[in-house]
C-alpha cells in the first residue's frame, strides 16, 4: 500500500488493490500463479452447509445443494494485505470463482 508523508494509508491505492482482486474471477489457477507466484498456504476443503465465518460468501455462489470440492490459495502481498482465492473446477479447469482482500491480523 502507497503512504503519504504523513504515513496514512492512501485509500486510493486500497481500492485499486480490491479491483485488482477482481480480476482473477474467472481465471485459472496458473494465471493467478503466473501473476501472484508462489502461495503463502493452500487448503482444500468440501463446501457443506457448516462454512466457517471466513468462507461463508461462497454460499452466494454455490446452491446449498452443491458440495464442489474447492482450493483456497491464500498470497501475501504486502505486509497489511493478504490475498485468498477460490478455486474450484470448471470444465477440468481449476478456476477462481470468488477472492477476499485482507489484513493479517484479522481474526475470522
């Protein structure tokens, strides 16, 4: 994130880093890869109707009657931003259908 001077956070550059995030809807994992490089951590998981407060916005996406198989990616990208995308498979492709920008100190 960009500072001023005066050390505060420049909101503009907070905002371009969300819709920077955007953009990795929809691709694959190796474009997210090729852009981000290497994750922090990788987790994969079985969505259910118990998701932790973290995931839950993937109930948006998915019927409560899906149960994909889906590969959360988690990249740092600077030491007040995180990164985590959703993979999950589209047509025997790994595919990111939702992200979240975060700091991480946060607790979910």
């Amino acid at each position: 994130m960009a500072q001023s001077d005066e050390g505060d956070v420049d909101v503009s550059e907070q905002l371009n880093a969300t819709a920077d995030a955007e953009t990795f809807v929809g691709k694959s994992y190796q474009e997210a890869e090729a852009a981000l490089g290497t994750p922090t951590t990788e987790e994969s998981f079985t969505m259910s109707t118990g998701l932790q407060e973290f995931r839950i916005e993937l109930r948006n996406i998915f019927d409560p009657s899906e149960t994909p198989e889906i590969r959360e990616v988690t990249w740092r990208r600077s030491a007040d931003e995180n990164l985590t995308l959703w993979f999950a498979d589209k047509d025997g492709t790994s595919t990111a259908v939702h992200y979240m920008v975060w700091h991480p100190d946060s607790e979910f």
